[in-house]
C-alpha cells in the first residue's frame, strides 16, 4: 500500500509538465516512460468544471493574453498617438502647397500718406489669397517630414512586437513558477519525513546530531525557495494583469505551452528576414529616404520659387486718399504671381553642406544596423541551439532521476534501503524537474528575442 501511495504522489507531481516533457522527447523509451502521464493530464476535467461555475478565474491561452494586450496596452496607445502627431505635423508643411485665404478689418487714424506697417493700404475689409506653386526646398522638408510619420507607424509595430514579447514571457514564466511551487510544496513534505526519521533515529543512537541539522537546513532552504518563488508569481501576475487589462483582484488561469512551431527557421532564412522586417533596420532607411528628400530640396534652393497672390481690399476715404491720390476707389482687386529668383544665396549654400551631411550620417548608420542585425540573429540563433541542448540535457537528467526512484523504491520493498534514501531521491528528482523547466523556459526567452530581432514575432500568432 505504501508503494502505491509513493507511485501515484509521484505522477500527480509529474502530471502539469508531463506533455511538455512528451513534446520534448527524442527516444522511444523516454516516450514510454512519459506516456502515461500525458494521457492522465488530457483526461482531468478539472479546468472545465471550474470555468463553468461564476465568478471563476479566466482561465487564459498564450494567444488569448496576447490578443488581449493587444487590445489593452497603454504603450500601443501612445504609440498611436505618436504616429498621428506625426502625421499631422508632415500636413502642416504640405498645406503651404495648397490655398490660404484670409480675411480682416480693421480701422486707424491717418496723417499723411495712409499705409499700415505691412506696406498695405488701411481698408475697412480685406480677402488676401496665396498658394505655394513652386517651392523646392519646401516641398523638400514636406517630403521629409512625411517620411518621418510613415516611420512612426515602424515604431508603432515594434512597440507592438515588444508587447507580445513581454506578454509571452510573463505568461511562460508564470506557467513555470507555479509548477515549481507544485514541486516545491512536493520537496517540502519529503524534506519533513527526512528530518523527522534522521531526528528518530539521532534519538536510537543511529545518527549524529550534526545529521539532524543538515536535515534542518535542508527543510530551512526549502521553504526559503518557496517564498522566491511566491513572490516571483505574485509579481508575474500582477504584470500579466496589467498587460491584458485585467482588474487588480482577477485571477487568472495560465497553461504550460509551447511556442507555436511557425517560430522554428534556419539561421540564413531569419537573417534574409531580418534584413526586411527588423525594426530598427526598418527605422534607419526611412531614415535615409528622408534625408534624401531634404537634400533634394536643398539643391534645388537655386531655382526660382512661385507663388500664386490676390488681394481684395475695401477703402475707406476717411484715411485721406483723395487727398494724396487722383482718385479714389472703394473696392480694389489684385490678382497675379510671385517670383523670387535667387541671385545670390549664402543660406541654401549651408543648406545644402547640412542636408548632405545628415544623409551620410544616417547612411553610415544604416551600413551599420545591417551588420549589426545580421550579426545578432547569427549569434542569437547560435544561444537557441545552446539553449535546445541544454533543455535536453535537462530531460535526461530528469528521466535519470526519475528511474533511480524506480530503483530506490523496489530496495526499499525489498528492505535494501530506508526510507529517508528514498525521499532524498524524491528531492533529487523535484530539483531535476525545476532545472528542467527553467532549461526550457531559457530556450523560450532565447526563441522569442531571436523572432523579435528577425521582425517574425508577430507572424507566430497570425
């Protein structure tokens, strides 16, 4: 009876990971030994019953908290916001292209010769109307500028990759702490049966004290991680709660998961992608074609400029015209254009010097960024292979330990060893299980920074 009990302690325990353990196989026989607990954890009705009565936790998907940050995130909020000022700051330099009309009135005394310090004649009521034709370097820092905003929207989408990613690895990493905590809670009890049988047998004379102290501390480090841990989740949850719009006191549910298997790519194949999708790479040749059309603009400061003008002006002969005039006229129209031909012109000179030096500043940076992220998704595809290796070490470990508990307990049946060599072996395995986890919660950091750097991290969830 006593055997039973251990044996089915030991699969409960093993039952929240042992799918992800299955996926991670690589043999037939680590595949028998992790198949009967999978087919346990598919069968618990456990989360359905819960769903199902009200008020319950929301029971949350990986792709479900990432759609819901999405929705919610205060970051992509503001990064909307930011690429609308954009957008509306490039159409103020654009409507110098498109017709003002103006109006006013106004009256003065006049003494002499009427005029208003514009030049303009005093008029109860004027109609003014102008309209950029011909302006190169405006239309330069116009074409500039709208660049700039549709490099807002790049921004947008990266804001919108670190969302995910930050959502993603609270999600993992909450479904890791709480099934160490499981493990944990686990150690927690063989810890005490191992004190508790050193202290009986220190007590027969069959042990030294200093034994019952380590068996102490052994409990004392125990609960110790406990509360890391405790803490960790509760930091976790909360930060989760805040990225999906959840209120402070909802409980949320989460599942160990996998990435999805989109995200698997070679190295070369993420690198082509990077050189099309990464952000900041993205961002540095937006960064080009606007200098590009700033110098543009600049170079063309030596042509004439046009500008289409008309004014209606509605006098008043109290300021004195007919005295200084031949004639007078109420209503007066003028109707024509403007042209500036520059002769001479020191400032389109420095003009054109600082245009070209923005744009092979951003072109340098450019041939920069593309070395840069080539070499990144190298190095950190390079880290993922690392991090897949040590995952399976991890397994192996695991599977090791796990079958030496197998051992362990048929000497015990058998009157070979104690029970305390067997909890220890219990403890062994928890601490293989947590080394496990934390192998593969790694490997997923390592995989989602590398998608992020390739601009492939929000195509795993389309």
């Amino acid at each position: 009876m006593l055997k039973s009990m251990r044996l089915v302690r030991g699969a409960t325990r093993a039952l929240p990971w042992a799918a992800l353990l299955w996926g991670a196989t690589a043999s037939a026989q680590t595949a028998a030994v992790l198949e009967a607990p999978r087919e346990q954890v598919v069968a618990q009705p456990a989360g359905r019953v819960a769903g199902e009565q009200p008020g319950a936790p929301v029971a949350l998907t990986l792709k479900r908290a990432i759609e819901m940050a999405l929705r919610n995130s205060k970051d992509i909020q503001v990064a909307k916001l930011q690429a609308s000022l954009a957008t509306h700051a490039s159409q103020v330099s654009k409507a110098e292209f498109l017709p003002s009309v103006y109006a006013g009135s106004g009256a003065g005394y006049t003494y002499g010769i009427p005029e208003t310090p514009g030049g303009r004649a005093p008029s109860l009521f004027s109609l003014t109307y102008t309209e950029q034709v011909f302006n190169e370097p405006l239309r330069g820092q116009g074409k500039e500028l709208e660049e700039q905003a549709r490099s807002q929207k790049i921004v947008l989408e990266d804001v919108k990759n670190s969302v995910i990613a930050r959502t993603a690895m609270a999600y993992l990493e909450l479904a890791k702490v709480r099934h160490s905590l499981e493990l944990l809670r686990g150690e927690q009890g063989s810890a005490d049966k191992i004190l508790q049988v050193t202290a009986e047998r220190q007590g027969e004379g069959y042990e030294l004290p200093v034994e019952v102290t380590k068996a102490q501390l052994m409990k004392a480090q125990v609960t110790h991680r406990i509360l890391q841990l405790e803490g960790r989740r509760d930091e976790l949850e909360v930060f989760l709660r805040g990225q999906i719009g959840l209120g402070p006191e909802q409980v949320i549910e989460v599942t160990p998961e996998e990435l999805p298997g989109e995200a698997e790519q070679e190295g070369a194949n993420l690198v082509a992608m990077a050189m099309q999708n990464n952000a900041g790479l993205l961002l540095a040749q937006s960064e080009v074609r606007a200098k590009e059309f700033r110098l543009k603009g600049e170079k063309r400061g030596y042509f004439p400029t046009l500008e289409a003008v008309s004014t209606y002006s509605l006098l008043a002969n109290f300021n004195n015209y007919s005295e200084f005039y031949k004639k007078f006229q109420r209503n007066n129209f003028n109707a024509g254009v403007q042209v500036q031909v520059p002769l001479f012109s020191a400032r389109t000179r420095e003009a054109i010097g600082l245009a070209q030096i923005n744009l092979e500043t951003s072109q340098a940076t450019l041939a920069s960024k593309k070395t840069q992220v080539s070499a990144e998704v190298r190095q950190k595809t390079l880290h993922l292979r690392e991090r897949d290796a040590a995952k399976e070490v991890a397994r192996l470990e695991l599977q090791l330990a796990q079958q030496n508990i197998g051992v362990l307990e048929t000497q015990y049946n058998e009157g070979k060893v104690n029970l305390r060599e067997v909890e220890k072996a219990r403890l062994e395995e928890n601490d293989k299980w947590m080394a496990f986890l934390d192998a593969n919660f790694e490997r997923q950091q390592a995989q989602l920074d590398l998608l992020k750097t390739a601009g492939q991290l929000d195509k795993v969830w389309q």
